[in-house]
C-alpha cells in the first residue's frame, strides 16, 4: 500500500533520510520510533509530499507521490494527517473544521458533509463539541476533533506525527483510546510516537530509526523485549526507565 | 496671546475650512480605496513567484519607500505635462496618493499573509485543498485580523499626507488655512484651527484601530 | 531639446548636490537631537509620574495627530506672534525636532514596557535605585526592541526633511522645484532628486531590515 525505494533527502548537508526502503501493507499498523532528529517526522511528512525528497520513490496506492506529474489533491483525499499541534483552522467552529474538506475537495453537498461530521464527532467522542471554536476547547479535545476532521475524508491511510507529544499527561489517555478504536478497524496507520504501551497493545510493527536509517524492524514483542541491535536496545532502556 | 485670539474671524471663515475639510475627506477616501486595490493587486503579483510580476512590483515598493512623498507628487504634477498628459491636480494629488500609500499596503497585506502560522497551511494541505482553497478558506480570513490595524494606521499616515496636496493648489484643509493666512495675515488663527480638525479626524480613526485591535484577531489555541 | 536640457542638468549638477548636503544637515541634525529628546521623553513616559506622562501624551498625540507641513507652519507663522522669530534653517530644526522626538519617545517607551516586570523587581531587590535599574539593566535589554524601528524612524525622518522646503530652507525637493522652472523638464528633475534620496534612504532601509532579522532570532 505504502512503499518506500531507495528514498535519500538532505535538509543542506544533513542527511536526513538515508536510503529508505520499506513496504507497508494494507490495514497494517506501524509505530515509528526513535530519537529525536532521527527523520522519523520527516518520514512521514513525505508520503503525502509535506516534504520533498532528493531521490528514491515513495509510492501510495500504486501512485508514485514524488512525480511531478502526479495528482497531488487525489493522493493527498487519500491520507489522513495528524499533527503534533493539531493546526485547527482557530476562526471555525469544530464542525466547520471537520466539513471544510468535504465539501471543498471531495464536492460533497453540505447537508451530507454535516452528516458525516457529526458521525465522526460521535466516533471521537465529542458530539456535543460541535459548535465549539478550537480556543474553547483542551488539549485532548483539539486533537480527537482533528483526528475526525482526518477521518471525514474516508481515508485508508492515516498519518500521525506524535500526536500526543503536546499534550499535558492527563489527555494522552483520551487520544490513544480514540487511536486503539480506529487500528481495530482495518485502517493503515503510520504512527510516530514515544508512547510505547499504544505500541504493545496495537502495533503490528514497530520501525525503530536514528540518524535518517532504519536500524531495526519487529513485532512490539520481539523488538521490546528482544532488540537485536545494541543502539535500539540503548533507546528502549532510556524511554521505559520513567 | 490668547486673549488676542479672534474668534470671530474663524466663524467668518467657517465655509472655506469647511470645505476644505469635505475636499479632504473626499480626497483621502478615494485615494485610500485606490490605494486598497494598488495594495492588493501588488501583493498578489509580490507572493506570486513569477519573475516578470514579482520583481518589477519589489521595485515600485522600494523606490516609494525610499523617496519622499513630495517628491513624488511634484514628479507627477511637474512631470506628467511633458509627457503631453494635462490632469487637474487634484487627480494628480489622488494618483500619487494611490501609488505611494499602495506600495505601503502592499506590504502591510503581506505581512499579514505570512503571520499565519505554516502548520494551518499543512493542514489544509493535507486534505487536499489546493492553492486558491487555502488562501479562502484559511489563510486570508486570519490575516484579516492582523491586517486591519495597520491598514487604519496607514489611513491615517493617508490623511495627514493629503496636506502636501496644498502645495499643488488642491483646495484642501491645510491650503484653506493658507488662503485665509493671505487674506487676512492671521496665521495662528488660521493654523490653529486647521490642527484641530486634523486632531478630530486622528482620534476618530485611531479609537477605530484601537478598537479593531481587540476584536478581530485569531490565534491558534495550545 | 530633451538633449539640451539633459546637458543642462549636467551643468547645475552641482547644485543638487549642495541641495543634497543642506538635506543631510538638517537630517543630522535632526536626528540627533530628536533621539536625545526622544529617548528622555520616553523614559519619562514609561514611568511612574501620571501628570508627566499625560502631558507627553498629549504632546504626542499633537505631533502625529496634525500633518508635519502644517506643524512647520506654526513654527514659521506662529511662533513669531508668541515671540519667537526664527529664520528658516532654525525653524526647520525646530519643527522637526518637535515631530520625531514624539515618534522617538513612543518607540522607547515601547520598548521599555517590553521588558518584564520581572527585571524590574530583581534589580530593586539587589538595591538599585529606580535611575540605576533604569540605565543598568532595562535600557540595555530593551535596545534591541528599539533600534530596528527606529532605524526605520530615521529613513521617515529623512524624507520628511524633503516638507521643510515649504519654508524656502534650499535643501534637495526646493532645489528641483527651483530647478524645474528653469529647465521644464519635471520628469528629469525629480527623476534625479529621487534618485539622490534613493542613495542615502535605501541604504538605510536594508540596514532596518537587517536588523528587524537580526532583533528576531
């Protein structure tokens, strides 16, 4: 479903991505981690071209991402995306938020765009949040109501780059509930994250990168609690010891 | 000293401030919708890439900002006739009105444009918004807020440059006080009451920019 | 006969360039004096004193509130009826003095209520006095809040020099609105005068932005 070949990108000198290669299959689950500015992000952010790449070819959907001639608005209807600080549109309400898309990019009528926004409210479980500008509501709030803006476009990948890294400890409960719900029903999910417990429960299998290489691939259990490699062991050690 | 103030003589001339003052609306009024337009014609050519628009438009601003607005308006009003172009000077004044108060939109508007944070943009990207979606949707609506005061800053700068049009014989406020200053050699009472009535203009606009200061500005929430 | 006026301007080239020198006098001169003025001023209106501080106001909100040409004006005009008689070059200075010392002072003022509280108090508590905490420690910090404005306030400030040429002060716009009676070519002329103040203004604009980039990071 989501391929990486030989994919190289450099931000100046650094080398930030360096000869990726990786296959994600379909209604695959996949938890990227690493340490910081080890390209996990960036990773990401070029399978629906947030971010350009110098080499290789990532291709989504039998659709090579990359190429110039390619239908960016089709791929990009096809991808979900979460970021870390949310990015609600602040001048919307959460409904508006949700139906923009819809109706903007997939030409749905507005009445049918409301239906499927409110559906989706309620799968996140902030239906009565409707009205409710992004300044009203937390945290945790925020980002399950971006999780269902994602959502309304019917995706069949999402993307999520540390969705709970910005939010106070309380809230990152809400989230990765709502994230649980959503890798149980057959979605392919790219998820950057730290939270290694969402890993174990969810994952099929968890990408551990430094400095722009993959270093080591496995299921939660085998890479848990069997690293093969010295650096992905170090890491492990570091993030579970609090 | 004040107690040799006349007023008389100021109620006497009343109907020449006064109509100076209506020239001085009407003036800056138009001028700034004009300016508006150059503004935002300008800034879209600026923030579009293409060489031919963006480069010819970063030039016009820059020469503006670093030359004076008399010498600009006298470059029209003495420099139009030798092309052949007769124009009544008050249009004169309005055309380098437009063009100097455009420049200084055009970069107020980009400005604003480019406050909006980059992670909006991403997302709107994203879900597959184009270029136009984004700028509708997302983006313009936000600079608004930050775009407006400013933009009465600028009206303001606006109506006081509207005096160096008295120095081309456009009947406007200042020249009314001009007039009445060679009529009658009263210079303070002339003067004095032309301040005033730019001071009432400046504080009707500025409660207006302090005003729109508060209630039109969006951020994002963390 | 655009070539024979050309080659006139040629001739009184110099002319314009002692109209540019009387320019950058009274700009200089200006300047200098207005920042003084202007950074007392604003000191005092980023204190504690309530009567100063609305006296500076109103003062402020005169000089940006009414057109510098009328202001220079009432210099030239008026104030000889109150008493003072001043000949152009002075009133010139005068009038400028008053306007860009308004602006100054509420671009320092700014910049010191920029700085936070917190700076104030840690200064108090090792036993500064107001005065020392004020030139010890805030001024410091705040003159990276102040400097890129008003770089760009003196690039305003000299082009405004270009008004007190109403008064018959000959520096760089009276020349060519001399100029242009005798040689009718108002394009060429100002053309030419713009392009003097180009050379002084646009240095002076890359250097505001330079330091805007700069005061950011």
């Amino acid at each position: 479903m989501i391929e990486f070949k030989g994919v190289n990108k450099w931000f100046g000198k650094l080398h930030v991505l360096n000869q990726i290669d990786l296959k994600i299959s379909k209604g695959e689950v996949l938890v990227i981690c690493g340490p910081s500015g080890s390209g996990k992000s960036t990773l990401i952010r070029c399978i629906n071209k947030l971010e350009p790449i110098q080499s290789g070819e990532i291709i989504v959907n039998e659709k090579s991402v990359h190429d110039p001639s390619a239908n960016l608005t089709k791929i990009r209807e096809e991808i979900g995306f979460i970021f870390q600080q949310f990015h609600l549109y602040p001048h919307m309400t959460a409904l508006q938020n949700i139906m923009l898309a819809p109706v903007n990019v997939k030409k749905i009528s507005k009445a049918k765009a409301e239906k499927i926004a409110r559906q989706k409210l309620e799968r996140v479980g902030l239906d009565e949040k409707a009205d409710a500008y992004p300044g009203q509501l937390s945290g945790g709030q925020q980002q399950r109501v971006a999780i269902a803006r994602g959502l309304a476009m019917s995706p069949e990948i999402m993307l999520f780059d540390e969705p709970t890294s910005a939010l106070d400890p309380e809230m990152i409960g809400e989230v990765l509930d709502v994230m649980v719900s959503l890798a149980s029903e057959g979605i392919t999910m790219c998820v950057v994250t730290h939270e290694m417990g969402f890993a174990k429960k969810v994952a099929d299998r968890v990408l551990f990168m430094d400095e722009g290489k993959i270093i080591e691939t496995g299921t939660p259990t085998d890479f848990f609690d069997n690293p093969k490699t010295d650096r992905a062991a170090d890491f492990i050690s570091k993030i579970l010891t609090h | 000293m004040l107690a040799n103030f006349n007023f008389r003589i100021i109620f006497e001339y009343l109907p020449l401030f006064l109509n100076g003052l209506k020239f001085t609306f009407l003036i800056s009024l138009v001028a700034l919708a004009l300016a508006l337009v150059t503004g935002i014609i300008a800034c879209a050519c600026r923030i579009s890439g293409l060489k031919f628009l963006k480069y010819p438009v970063i030039a016009y601003i820059e020469v503006i900002r670093s030359t004076p607005l008399l010498v600009q308006i006298y470059f029209l009003y003495f420099g139009l006739p030798t092309l052949g172009i007769r124009v009544p000077e008050i249009q004169t004044g309005i055309i380098a009105l437009m063009l100097n108060s455009g420049a200084y939109i055009a970069e107020i508007i980009r400005a604003g444009i480019s406050s909006v944070d980059q992670g909006q943009i991403e997302a709107g990207q994203s879900s597959g918004l184009n270029y136009f979606q984004r700028m509708r949707f997302i983006i313009l609506p936000q600079a608004l807020g930050v775009t407006v005061p400013p933009l009465l800053g600028q009206a303001i700068v606006l109506v006081k440059d509207t005096a160096l049009l008295s120095l081309i014989s456009v009947m406007e406020l200042t020249r009314s006080g001009q007039t009445m200053t060679s009529e009658r050699f009263m210079p303070s009472e002339a003067f004095l009451t032309v301040a005033f009535f730019y001071m009432c203009i400046y504080f009707c606009l500025k409660a207006l920019a302090d005003w729109s200061q508060k209630k039109l500005i969006f951020r994002e929430a963390y | 006969m655009m070539a024979f006026y050309f080659s006139r301007l040629v001739e009184i080239f110099p002319f314009f360039l002692k109209g540019l020198w009387m320019t950058t006098k009274v700009a200089f001169l200006s300047l200098i004096i207005c920042t003084l003025i202007g950074f007392i001023l604003g000191m005092i209106r980023s204190g504690n004193n309530r009567i100063l501080k609305w006296i500076i106001g109103t003062y402020v909100a005169f000089a940006r509130g009414t057109p510098f040409v009328v202001q220079i004006f009432i210099v030239f005009f008026i104030f000889p009826e109150w008493g003072l008689q001043l000949e152009a070059f002075p009133a010139a200075l005068l009038a400028m003095a008053i306007m860009g010392s308004a602006f100054i002072c509420e671009i320092v003022a700014s910049g010191i209520n920029a700085i936070p509280k917190g700076q104030w108090e840690s200064a108090s508590s090792s036993g500064l006095t107001k005065l020392q905490q004020l030139r010890l420690v805030i001024l410091p910090q705040s003159m990276k809040v102040i400097v890129p404005p008003l770089v760009g306030q003196y690039v305003l400030l000299i082009k405004d020099t270009s008004v007190v040429s109403v008064i018959g002060v000959m520096e760089l716009t009276r020349v060519g609105w001399v100029t242009v009676v005798r040689i009718p070519e108002g394009l060429m002329v100002f053309a030419l005068v713009g392009i003097l103040y180009f050379s002084i203004s646009y240095p002076l604009i890359l250097l505001s932005n330079y330091l805007e980039q700069r005061m950011a990071l």
